[in-house]
C-alpha cells in the first residue's frame, strides 16, 4: 500500500503576516528578531497570530518559542477555553477518522474562531459556548454511530501537551497514553523517542498495559504545535517498529511545517507504506533570518544582564501555604502517565467535582483565583479549575509550572512578561535543576498581589522538601497571591507488573 501524507491544507484565506499587528504578543520578538508569522489556512476562522504569542528561548538549538495562547502551560488562561479547544482539535480528528460529518454544514466549525475570538478577549460565555459545540458534536456523533473505530488510540507528549492528548481522547472517547521524563520504578518502557530541538529530549511510554499499544487501528499523536514534524516522525518510526498499524493522525493546535517537511513527511509515509494524516486548528509558516539562532543568543544575554534576580519579581524567602485536604478515590489516577480510560475520565470528574467543593470555603466572592498544575501534571489541575469556576463567581485561570527556560520581558507585545525560577522539587531522573512559572507576578505586585488565591496543585512525588524549602516554588508563589493554597494528589502506580507474557516490546529511543 503506497502511503499518504497530508499535503498543506487548502487556503481558506489569502496568506497573510500576522506580525504587523501592534497589539500582538509576538511583536517585540518579531521586531528584535525579524521573525514572521504567515497564515496559511484555518478550518475554524483563526489566524495564527490569535493563537500563538512569541518568546525567546534560553536554548541553543532554537531561538524562538511559541507560546500559546490556548494551551494553558505559559499563560493563565480561561480553564473552559484551554479544554474546548483541546476538544474542538478533538473534533477535527473526529471528523477525519468516521469521514463525511453527515447532514452537517460542509464546515460544521466554522463559526468556532469567532467564539475563541471572543474568550481570549474576556468573554467567558464564549468559552461556554464553545464548549456547548463541540458537546454537541460529539452527542451527533454518537447518536448517529459513528464512532471512532474501536482499538483507536492516543497518545500526547510531555510536558506541554499533555492535557492536550487528554481533551482529544475526551472528545473520540478512546484509551489515552501520554509520555514521561519520568521514570517508574516497576513500570518497563514500552517505547521512547527523541525531541531534538528541546532543552529535555527523551521521551518515555510507560503504559500500566504494553498492550494499550497493540493493534491495528488509527494512532492519534498530539501536540501543541508542528514545527517540522520531527518528533511525529520519530515516534511513528519507533512505535511501528514493534506495532505497525496503517494510519497515523497527527493532531496539533498550529501546524508551522515548511514546504520541505511537508514533502519529508509525505515521503516518510510512503517508504512506511501507511498514512499519515495531519489536522490543526490553524496552519501556516515561520520564517526566520539565516543567522536567528545566534541573533536569538546576543539577545538573551543582553537582556538578561538587566534582569537583577533573574526575572523574578519579588524575592521571598518563607512559604505560608495552606495545605488542603485532599479527598481521592482510592486507585484514581491523576492524568494519563500510564494509560487514561473513558472510565478513568468519569472517576476523576467526580474527584475533582469533590475537590472543587473542598475549596470553596477560601474562594471569596468575585475573587481572582488561579489554578498552577505540575509540568507533565496538567489535566486534572485543568479539570479541577473548571470545576472551581463553575461552582463559585470567582474568575478562575489556569496555567501549569514548566522545565522551559525562557527570556521574560515586561513589554505589552512580548508573551511572557514574567518568571519566577524556583528549584525542581521532584527528585528527577536527570537531576538538580531549576524551574519556571510565567506570567504570575507584574510589577505592581508589590502593592497589590495579581490574584486573592493561588491553588498549586502537584502529585505526591513533588511534595518534597525542595518545594517547601526558602526560595522554593511555594515561597516563590507569595508574590502571586494573597493566599497560596497546596493540593497534593496522590501518585498513581499501576498495582502489580505486567505478566511476563505480555507482548513483547523494544524500546527504541530514536
């Protein structure tokens, strides 16, 4: 069977730069770097510009960053807007897998980026409404049987998507696996891959079952952005090595691959003889100055020379967190390290319904509450804040720590304004180092703290003494809030091993 990639989507639209936008956060980057963003398509009415911001990377092997707008990992976000979207990309792979979306419009989403519009500009209906579509979608969907064909499986990456990976396989109803930088003790990999242009590269899949992974249905990867499609391309290399199957379906937020790795995915596929299909809610291109990685490095250490404590706000030194009382069903797991169920997604909708009760007695009327998850740990974080907003009137955000090291500048056309750098508090695999949150403090917060309530929410494996320690993220997080609250939930371990006549798997790290 000779193998298909998708080729770049129809326009739907005349290409444009979004980087002339005065009031986008891309815009001092664009300008200090010569970076363009150009539009190319969108099945949802979006420009890139509207989901994606700019950065710069401390990091060697890539100048710019991409900071979604969406994503809920960089900036705090609407915890409605960053899950439909999630399941509205959901949809789109939906619509591929069961084909003709039946007596719907030809484009059942098109008014869609009007309501994303709307919700990144403060409109919260709009992320209700937007979560009201792809609701019924699913209901049409399911109603009228066509289903994702059983056996469908997917599968996120670490760190930034994966409660990206979960909003996809909530809205198809199937098995999810994201990968780890963390390894578990008891838990052999079943496979493992390379991200070659980040700061952390090794990937791991430590599903509780090896055979979450066998069979020969549709393999949905998803991702917040494709830059060139590499890393997709070295997982599918490696997962069909030991289970082939005939399709593929990359899911992204922004597809930014050039003409070139289009056409190096197209060949990929046909030497694999399979299909591989890509969807994103928007697609379009970078472009970048020849000489931008050692532009991007001049400019990191130039500003970075005028940032006194390293681009946090306000030193501290003690932490007065409150630790709350957390109420988990025993066996509940806490996000999708090691395979994430339909049934799994029931049985934490009902934990954090419980956990949102827990916290109502600190959530004063109209307060501004933030909800910060735990690197890899974002989705019941993300599912908890939802929760959170829909039982109280507090405006709530969401957004999750980070290993990413990025330049923060305080400029209103820059993505991420400020950063607190804190010590890892969960003993990793690869040893000491420091963290990141963004974009918690601003510089008026030595009057008046951004947020009445901040919530941290960390699995058991993090609640180490570094996290309490002076300097330490809880301490760190005071300048963020009036009250910081800790949320620990228990760590999920799958109960035994794996019988030993399991299938048999390699763990090819590409």
């Amino acid at each position: 069977m000779r193998g298909i990639a998708s080729p770049a989507p129809p326009l739907t639209q005349q290409a444009t730069s979004d980087s002339a936008r005065t009031d986008w956060t891309g815009r001092w980057v664009s300008d200090a770097l010569a970076v363009r963003i150009i539009t190319s398509a969108s099945s949802i009415g979006v420009k890139l510009h509207e989901l994606v911001g700019l950065a710069v990377r401390r990091n060697p092997k890539r100048a710019h960053l991409l900071v979604s707008t969406v994503l809920g990992k960089h900036v705090p976000t609407d915890p409605d807007l960053v899950y439909a979207s999630g399941r509205l990309l959901g949809e789109l792979v939906a619509d591929l897998l069961t084909g003709a979306p039946g007596d719907s419009p030809p484009n059942p989403h098109a008014h869609t980026g009007a309501l994303v519009r709307a919700a990144l500009a403060g409109d919260r209906s709009a992320s209700g409404d937007l979560l009201g579509h792809v609701n019924q979608r699913q209901r049409q969907r399911l109603d009228g049987a066509s289903a994702v064909l059983a056996g469908t499986v997917v599968v996120g990456y670490a760190e930034t998507a994966t409660a990206l990976g979960h909003a996809v396989a909530d809205a198809i109803e199937v098995p999810y696996l994201h990968s780890t930088r963390r390894p578990v003790e008891g838990v052999r990999p079943v496979g493992g891959f390379e991200e070659e242009h980040s700061h952390a590269t090794s990937h791991l899949l430590l599903p509780e079952d090896p055979a979450l992974l066998v069979g020969r249905s549709p393999l949905v990867l998803v991702d917040d952005e494709l830059s060139t499609g590499t890393t997709a391309l070295n997982t599918i290399e490696a997962l069909h090595d030991t289970h082939p199957r005939s399709r593929y379906v990359i899911a992204t937020l922004v597809d930014l691959r050039s003409t070139e790795d289009r056409e190096r995915m197209t060949r990929f596929a046909a030497g694999l003889g399979v299909h591989v299909d890509v969807v994103a809610l928007a697609a379009g291109f970078v472009e970048l100055p020849s000489d931008v990685l050692a532009r991007g490095q001049e400019l990191v250490a130039d500003t970075e020379s005028g940032l006194s404590n390293g681009g946090q706000n306000v030193p501290v030194t003690t932490s007065h967190a409150l630790r709350l009382t957390v109420d988990w069903p025993d066996g509940a797991k806490e996000g999708g390290r090691h395979g994430f169920t339909p049934e799994d997604r029931h049985v934490l909708d009902g934990a954090v319904a419980t956990l949102a009760q827990q916290a109502r007695p600190l959530v004063a009327a109209g307060q501004r509450v933030h909800v910060l998850g735990f690197e890899e740990l974002m989705y019941a974080p993300l599912r908890f804040a939802q929760a959170l907003a829909a039982s109280t009137s507090a405006a709530v955000t969401y957004s999750t720590t980070t290993r990413s090291p990025v330049l923060p500048v305080d400029d209103g056309g820059y993505a991420i304004r400020t950063r607190l750098a804190f010590p890892a508090h969960d003993n990793p695999v690869d040893g000491p180092g420091p963290r990141f949150a963004y974009n918690l403090t601003s510089a008026d917060d030595l009057v008046q703290p951004r947020f009445g309530l901040l919530i941290l929410v960390v699995d058991a494996d993090a609640d180490t003494d570094d996290l309490h320690l002076p300097g330490g993220l809880l301490a760190q997080l005071a300048a963020s809030a009036r009250q910081v609250a800790l949320v620990v939930l228990p760590s999920y371990r799958p109960a035994a091993r794996v019988p030993s006549n399991s299938p048999n798997v390699k763990t090819p790290l590409r």
